[in-house]
C-alpha cells in the first residue's frame, strides 16, 4: 500500500475458496459475503466510467458511481485476469447511497505484483464498462517503469485531446498533479475567448456542485477512455477548491471577501475529491492527507506532495508580475513541518534509482525581463521551505531526483539549484504543459503580449529572452497542450512533453516532440551540459 495507507479492512475473501492468500476487497463499504450474492440495486448508469488508482505490487484502488438510481443497497465488483471474466480472482458487493452520491469504491488486496488484471462493475441489469489496470512491480525489482503525467484540464477552454494519446501510451499507470477539475467557470462556447464548451454548473460553492463537476469533466470521451486503461496516482491543487486557495491560512484563505472562500467550501470540495477519485486519504476514510509515497520495485519511488491544504498566505499580495517584497523571506509554511519531514526522510532513505516528485507547482524560479518574479503562488514565493528541501538534497548527496510539475499551462524543461547562480544543480525539473487550460501564448495569466486564444504563436526571440532571465531553464513552449511521459531504468531517465495540435475541436494529431524529449543519466542530473 502507499505509505500511511492504513484504512479499515472489513473486506472479504473471493474466489480461490476462500484461501488466505485470495484476492480481496477491502474498504469501509466492502461487504463479507462468504457466497456470491447478487447486488441489491436495479438498474442505474454507469455514466463517468470505471477508474483505478493507488497502485501498488498487491492492490489497487477502482471506482465508479452510479446514477438514476435510489435508496441505498450494493453493486457487485468482478476483478479477473482476463478481459472475458472466464478467470475471476475477486468478485463481491460494496454498498453504496446518496449519501457518497452512489460513488462505489474499494481497494482491491492480495494481487499478484505487475500483473494486468480486469475490473467491472454491476447492479441487477447493468453493467459497467470493462477497466484495466496493472499492478505495481515487486519491491526488489529493477525493470523500467513508464509513466505520464497531466494536470490543468479546464472544460470549458478546450477538449481533453491529450488524454486520447495518453490512452494509446505504453505505460504503466498516469500521475495526476492537479486541476482535474475547475471549480470557477472562466469561458463558455463560442465566447469569442477561446471558450469551446459551457460549463451549466457554474461556480462550485456546495458539495452537489462539487461532484457535477466530476461528473460534467468525465463527459469527455477521452478522459474516460485513459481511466479505463490505466490507474491514476493523484493529487489535487488549487481549482478543485478555489482559484489561489491557501489552506493554512486560516478563515479567509488568503482570499479576498469577495470571493467567498470558506473552511466549510474547501471541507465539501475535499469530500468531492475523495468520493470521485479511486484514492484514499493516506490515514484512511474522512482524513485529508493526500501526501505520500509509492514504490515501483528499485527504479521509481513516487512522492506525491499536498502544496495547497498546509500552506500560508501567498507573499506580495500574490502578484501575477512583482517584485520581492520586504516579507518574502519571512518564515512561511508551504508544505508545512510534517509534510516537510515526511518527504526528507522518504528521498534519503529511498532505495530507488529516481527518487520522482509529484509537484504541483514550479519549483525552478520564474523571472520576468527586468527582475521581477513571474508569481508568488509556486516554490518560489516560500523561499525557505525551498532552500531547506533542495540544501537537504545537497548536504545528504540525494541523487536522481526529479520534480515532474503542472499548474502553470506551459512546457518548460530544466535544472533545479539551490541558488540562482549555483552552476551544478541538485536535481531536475519537467513541466507538462496543460490538458486544455490556456497557456501563456494563448493569453493564460495575462503575461505574454500579443497572446491568441485562437492562434497561438510565440515569437522564438521571446523564448530566448525568457531563458536569458532564467538560464536554468533549458527550454519552454507556450502555445499548445499535452503531457509528460516518463520512462524511468536503472542507467537513466527520460522525458518527452508531448503536444496535441489543437484543443478547439476534437482530434488526434499530435505535433512533433524530437525538440522537447530529453534525457539524463544516473548521477548527471543536468540538462544544460
């Protein structure tokens, strides 16, 4: 299991005759049940599909949720390891209600390490659509791991085209970073702001409102599509809640009045995420931690980071574009003490080749032409949780880490230092663009002139001018869409950002990535050599 993954165990045994070693399911709502039974509740639709999640060498996390259905009562769950079910190795009910909005969720034990096994889902006349997923790779081994990972897919700005591609990947599973969904509505069709589908909710505030959204983004095609082949590690950033959200900043979330942030909409917000995702807090059900760590056998050891719940208020007044403030440097929570801890214990005691983090925002600065930071919501507007990580690194000879980031809508590749002006860099860091929300060449943050929703074209000479102020930085793409895919041995590990040709209308054509595929080897962690 993830560590810290220590929820209530009140499953049953399935198939195999009830050996101890069968495969099981387990889970607040799974139910015993010594025979088969059939499921209690008739009826209902499937209609956002069949997600897995959490993988890990004996278990996985799947989930669906019903609809058009009432009362409360059971659905049946079948994992077996073929596709036609003739091999079924779990088979029992979970209980489900309008309480959880018929979410049905469990995690699934007693599987056989990097195996590809089936999943499906049934009441009394329906059934679900078929899931796969892969099991993670035993403890001591040391064969390649390949994963993507995506964040930012805003509804209304754009069609989810790079989860298409991401579905046809060779993987083994996809790392979400955050920004599944957007609680705000920022375009609608046809608005003539590069809107190209309308978001009926609105502005989320309550939980009902919360869940549409799931259910609104799992209308998409292609998302469903890449939930039904490979399981999702994730984690939330800010849009699941609200736009800029600190969690640790007491009543207001560092937000204005205005905005009607409120500790009761962030609560509903995360109930929302934990009953729509195939993941468990890491203390188990009601408990909101997300931070934590998976291990793919010697090669990859997953930190997956909570950078919004612990953190306080931005600096600066969170300006898009400023310069450092007086109170910049003041001591400031990010990640906050426990969390901080966790991941420093994690990276130096980690026997993996590539020690991965899953980082929602950037942790290379940003810095506009004349000096003045490019945002203060990222790593760098809390400078001493940053310099405490990145001097940890340095001062344990931490090698082979690498930062894989989202949030900022933009391709960028590079090397992470302690301080600017440091030649040899502590670790790596490989921003994913967006699934579908605007980047900087389309007008996203306000920051480029000259920016098209509609036809995006950076001048080079201003990529060049942004390097020149960031020289860490090895290469960046503001203009389209896409994701990271990941292949990770025990010599090296590469990353290819791959671009979709357009979000506006559905398609599968992706651009070319020879320009924006790198490589590093074990102990060279650099991009600039």
């Amino acid at each position: 299991m993830p560590e810290g993954l220590a929820h209530s165990r009140r499953g049953f045994l399935a198939g195999a005759g009830g050996l101890a070693a069968a495969a099981a399911l387990t889970g607040p709502n799974a139910l015993a049940a010594p025979r088969r039974k059939r499921p209690s509740l008739r009826g209902g639709r499937f209609a956002e599909g069949v997600l897995s999640g959490d993988p890990t060498p004996d278990g996985v996390t799947v989930w669906t949720r019903l609809t058009d259905v009432e009362g409360s009562g059971t659905v049946e769950l079948e994992v077996a390891r073929d596709r036609g079910f003739h091999n079924v190795v779990a088979r029992g009910l979970v209980r489900t209600s309008a309480t959880s909005a018929y979410s049905v969720k469990s995690r699934v034990v007693n599987l056989r390490p990097y195996e590809e096994y089936w999943y499906r889902f049934s009441t009394r006349g329906e059934e679900s659509p078929i899931g796969r997923f892969r099991t993670a790779l035993p403890p001591d081994s040391r064969e390649p791991v390949r994963f993507a990972f995506f964040s930012c897919q805003d509804y209304t700005f754009g069609h989810f085209n790079a989860q298409a591609l991401v579905a046809d990947e060779d993987i083994d599973f996809v790392v979400n970073l955050g920004d599944y969904i957007y609680a705000e509505v920022y375009y609608a069709a046809n608005d003539g702001r590069g809107g190209v589908r309308t978001d009926p909710i609105g502005v989320s505030e309550t939980l009902e409102q919360y869940r549409a959204k799931y259910a609104l983004y799992r209308t998409d095609p292609a998302l469903r599509r890449m939930h039904s082949r490979f399981p999702m590690i994730s984690i939330w950033d800010d849009h699941e809640v609200q736009d800029n959200y600190a969690g640790g900043a007491g009543p207001t979330g560092g937000l204005a009045p205005e905005l009607r942030y409120a500790q009761g909409r962030r609560d509903v917000a995360y109930r929302a995420f934990f009953e729509s995702m195939p993941t468990y807090g890491a203390k188990g059900p009601g408990n909101n931690r997300i931070y934590r760590g998976l291990r793919f056998g010697r090669t990859v050891d997953l930190v997956m980071l909570d950078q919004r719940q612990y953190r306080a208020d931005q600096p600066c007044g969170d300006a898009q574009i400023g310069p450092a403030c007086d109170d910049l440097n003041a001591p400031r929570n990010f990640l906050g003490r426990r969390q901080m801890n966790f991941v420093k214990k994690r990276l130096a005691s980690s026997p993996a080749a590539w020690k991965v983090l899953a980082n929602q925002v950037m942790v290379m600065p940003t810095i506009y032409p004349g000096g003045d930071y490019i945002g203060f919501d990222s790593w760098q507007g809390y400078p001493r949780e940053r310099r405490e990580l990145l001097q940890h690194l340095r001062r344990k000879k931490i090698e082979d880490v690498v930062f894989v980031t989202g949030d900022i809508h933009t391709f960028v590749a590079g090397d992470v230092r302690v301080d600017n002006d440091d030649k040899k860099p502590v670790a790596t860091e490989f921003v994913g663009g967006s699934i579908s929300s605007p980047g900087l060449g389309e007008g996203g943050g306000g920051i480029l002139p000259g920016a098209d929703p509609y036809n995006p074209n950076t001048p080079e000479s201003i990529i060049d001018l942004l390097r020149s102020t960031n020289p860490w930085a090895v290469d960046a793409e503001f203009d389209h869409h896409g994701y990271g895919l990941v292949e990770a041995t025990q010599k090296g590990l590469s990353c290819k950002l791959r671009r979709v040709d357009t979000v506006k209308t559905a398609s599968r054509k992706a651009l070319p990535d020879k320009r924006f595929s790198y490589r590093i080897a074990r102990g060279e962690p650099s991009l600039l050599d």
